[in-house]
C-alpha cells in the first residue's frame, strides 16, 4: 500500500539520521536540525529527489555537513553566523513571490519561517548558541533545496 510505503521510507531515513548523529556523537544537534529542517520543508516546496536511494543520500550529506562542519564555523564566527541570518530572511522573503503553490501554504510556510527565527533569536538571548547555530543550519539548507529546485527547474513531487 502506497501510505504503508510512504511511512516505511521515512522510518528508513529517520533511522538512518539518527545513527549517524549517534555516529558523530553530535544526537540532540541531529535532532535539533532534522526537527527545524522538516519543519521548514514542509512548504517550503524545495527540491524533491526522483528515487528514495538519492534522498536518503542527499538527506545523509545534508545532515553531515550542517552538523559537523556549518553549525561550528557559525558557532566560532558569530558575526557569520548573524549575516547568514539577515540574508535568510531576504532570500526566503524573495522565494515567497515565487513559490509555484497555494496561497495557503505560502502562509505556512512564511509561519514556520517566522517561529524558526524567532526560536534562533530567543536561543541567541538565553545564550544557547549551538541551538541557534543548528537552527540557522536548517534554515541555511532549506534555502538550499529551495534554490536548487528552481535553478534546475525540478518539478518532482516525492
């Protein structure tokens, strides 16, 4: 059955995430960024893979390079990581002209990036830094699929 297949190769991928965080030793950042990077995808109609193998890749290297190497240099480089943030916002205030689906998940989309943000800044007050930097590197990728569907003109629905 087609939900049952559905649910399975998310099980899969989620698996699979976790143990590489368990891996890197770096868990609850893989969970920080896995939960915020859904988050945001949800209706950010990014690019979509054609077969579960490449997403499972893509999604593996994505995690990999936002948690061991994006978060620490945002981390180390807190200027960086505040330029970043400013030009998310322009960029995903620029992608919302340009997202291909209802006005209604615009809105949705624009609310998720909305409570993300907030979440980086409350996370910048409290001094929880490594979970603002996490947060900006979901941020960070979701642009990322965003810009690649639309450089590639993808239009896969997975």
């Amino acid at each position: 059955c087609y939900v049952l297949e559905k649910r399975l190769v998310k099980l899969i991928s989620f698996l699979a995430i976790f143990v590489i965080g368990i891996k890197m030793n770096m868990l609850l950042d893989t969970i920080i960024f896995i939960t915020s990077f859904c988050f945001l995808r949800k209706y950010a109609n990014g690019y979509h893979a054609k077969t579960f193998e490449t997403c499972l890749v893509y999604s593996l290297m994505i995690v990999i390079l936002a948690i061991k190497y994006i978060t620490p240099v945002l981390l180390i480089y807190p200027q960086i990581s505040m330029i970043i943030f400013l030009f998310l916002m322009l960029s995903y205030l620029s992608h919302i002209r340009f997202i291909d689906k209802k006005v209604y998940e615009n809105k949705l989309f624009i609310r998720n990036v909305l409570i993300t943000s907030i979440l980086v800044i409350i996370c910048k007050i409290i001094n929880r830094k490594q979970i603002a930097c996490t947060l900006l590197s979901s941020m960070l990728f979701t642009l990322i699929t965003i810009k690649i569907k639309y450089k590639c003109g993808d239009k896969n629905e997975y």
